[in-house]
C-alpha cells in the first residue's frame, strides 16, 4: 500500500537493501520542496538547482515502456552505488571525456537538499546540466535480444552484417556499436551509424562511438574478474550547455542499462539468466499482457526475486 511520508515521499512497505529484510521503504515518488522544478522518468526524478541537476533513482520499474504499479525493494540504492562503481573505476586509468556527477555525497549538496538527507543518501547524484544527444548508444559484445532477433532473420545486427552461423548468446569477435533512437512516445528505433551522424555531425557521432566502445571493453574487464559477462549496455552523451564539451550523463552500466550474465553459468545457444528486469518481463509475457497500459500488478514474489537479481549484481561489484 503506498502512503505520504515525510518530505513529500510516496513510500510503499518493501525491503530494507542494507539487511535484506522486508521492512523498509521503497521509494517510487518524490515531491521535494524548495528544490526547484521537477521532471519525472521513467524511474528517476530530477530537480533543477540552477547551475546543476539532482537526480534520484526511485525504486520505480519500468518494462515494455511501461512503469509497473510495484517498486522494487532496493532497485534505486543498487542503480545509484553501481553507477558510482564505475564512474570511479572506468575513469580511473584516464583517456576519457568528462562524466557529469559532482558528486555522491548528500553533505556536499545545496543547503535546500539537506532536510531530504535520508532519502537522498546512497540513491542521488548531483550532476552537471547537459543538453542530451537525441540517440542511444548501445555496445554490444554478444548476439542477444533484440540483436538475436535481427541476426536470425535477416544475418545482420543494426544493419551491420555478422558472420553466418552464430548462435544465440555467441560472444562477437569485437564488440559493435549500435545507435538507436531516443524515442519520446513508443520505442526507441536501431538506426545506422551513418543515420546518427546525419542526426548530430560526423566527428561528434565518431567520438561518441570511440568512446562508447572503450567504456564497453574497460568495462568488460572488470565485470570478468568479478565472474559476470556484460553482453551489451546503453550509454546516454550530453553536450555541456555553455563549453558544449561532450560527457557520459545519466546511469553507467546498471541492470536497466545492460545485460549482466553470471560467466559460471553462460552456455551459448539459448538464453541466459540474467540480473535484470528480464525476469518481470518473462512473468508480464507469462500472463499474456499486452504490453499495453494500464500494466498489472506484480505478485509478491516477483517483487521479491527481482530485487534479489539487483541486490545480487551490486554484491558482484562492491
């Protein structure tokens, strides 16, 4: 049941992240005063602080372009302190463009943010403003959903012909890149490289590729040691509203982001399991959902098992 709580927070009963009991509060709504304009996603809710951005991972879910009614206990700590893993990590051997986070730490936000401590703190980031590039761009190291599908239908990826005879959940011999759209009603569409040059100039679209497939392989590396495979992700690029210098924005290699696979288990010919939403969209496909609004409500246990997949991702990292 969802109740007003403190701060303007709609809070639902769910589970504490810390001690893994189901005691705590989710949080799938904001409502900050004093903190300036809000705009609301799908799963954060963002304020304007004039010269930067708060932004908060709520516990909110999302699947098929659909928020669910649910939250999902945890879901925003775990997006939040993976971001801040590899926003510390991949940055760390250098050669890298700018990243947007000021910083993590609720004592070092504005003095408006500070009676919103509690909540804020291990969920929020204060960020720089950018203007968002209009495309998606996705890394991919290995042939799974929708890449799956196209490969066996027509043998390409984005347009991008593969070798023939792979299989589903193959590793590809380099990783690609595969822009996309940044739809604002429906789904976001694969374009080709040379369509998102055309959309914002060749040299930029060249960097953000570059950049993307270095995050990727960087990336990569890690999540192996920690025994995960990371079969693709999608990264988000501004440019800043006064310099127009080009920057990582939004999450980093997150569930919601990427496909995180446990190397122990990866068979390739079939599906893998997975630490993402993947297993709210089996259950909604399960019940034969439309993928329509308004969605349906999420039974106790799927809850529950989709927050132990996140919980059990950030555990593999930190």
């Amino acid at each position: 049941m969802k109740s007003e709580g403190d701060g303007g927070i709609v809070q639902q009963k769910g589970s504490s992240i810390m001690n893994n009991d189901l005691s705590g509060t989710v949080v799938v709504q904001t409502n900050f005063k004093g903190l300036g304009s809000k705009r609301q996603g799908k799963v954060r809710d963002m304020y304007d602080l004039g010269d930067c951005l708060l932004l908060i991972a709520s516990d909110r879910i999302s699947a098929f372009d659909v928020v669910l009614p649910e939250g999902i206990p945890g879901k925003g700590y775990v997006l939040t302190q993976l971001s801040k893993f590899w926003f510390d990590r991949l940055w760390e051997a250098g050669g890298l463009i700018p990243h947007h986070v000021r910083t993590m730490d609720p004592e070092l936000y504005p003095a408006a943010c500070q009676p919103y401590t509690d909540i804020l703190a291990g969920r929020s980031m204060l960020v720089e403003k950018a203007d968002p590039l209009p495309v998606e761009c996705i890394v991919r190291g290995y042939v799974a959903g929708s890449a799956w599908k196209e490969y066996r239908q027509q043998g390409t990826v984005c347009g991008q012909t593969l070798p023939s005879g792979l299989q589903e959940s193959d590793k590809l011999s380099q990783p690609i890149f595969t822009p996309s759209t940044k739809a604002t009603v429906g789904h976001d569409e694969n374009i080709s490289f040379d369509t998102m040059a055309q959309l914002i100039g060749g040299s930029l679209a060249e960097e953000v590729k570059q950049v993307s497939l270095m995050l990727y392989q960087r990336a990569a590396v890690l999540a192996e040691e920690r025994g995960l495979i990371i079969a693709d992700t999608k990264l988000e690029f501004g440019l800043h509203p006064h310099t127009k210098a080009l920057m990582v924005i939004d999450e980093l290699l997150t569930p919601d982001s990427s496909r995180f696979w446990p190397k122990d288990e990866y068979t390739p010919g079939r599906s893998q399991p997975s630490f993402d939403k993947q297993y709210v969209r089996d259950y909604l496909d399960s019940i034969g959902w439309n993928h329509q609004p308004p969605p349906p409500s999420l039974p106790e246990d799927v809850v529950y098992q989709t927050s132990q997949k996140y919980v059990e991702a950030l555990e593999r990292f930190v």
